[in-house]
C-alpha cells in the first residue's frame, strides 16, 4: 500500500505528519473561533431583548 520511497521515506513522513498536524490545528482554531462567535452573539441578542 505504501510506496517505496527510499532515502526519501523520512523527509515524505515528515511533511506528511506536519501536514496532518497543521490541518488538525487549523480545524481546532475554527472550531474554537465558532463556538466564540456564537457565544458573542448570544450574548448581543440576550442584551437586545433585556434594553429593547
């Protein structure tokens, strides 16, 4: 399933790996950024509906 990759095999892992890792990053810090946002807005409509 995996390909030979030769003297290569270390350096394609690796920016494998790093690859995977910025992604999952990314998705956390979006995730994250989200549930922030949707709080904040909560927050607004809760203060629109108690001041008019």
């Amino acid at each position: 399933m995996m390909p030979d990759l030769g003297k290569y095999a270390g350096d394609v892992l690796m920016a494998y790996g790093i690859t995977i890792a910025l992604l999952v990053l990314l998705i956390w810090r979006s995730l994250a950024r989200s549930a922030k946002v949707k709080r904040q807005l909560k927050d607004a409509e809760e203060r629109r509906k108690t001041h008019g």
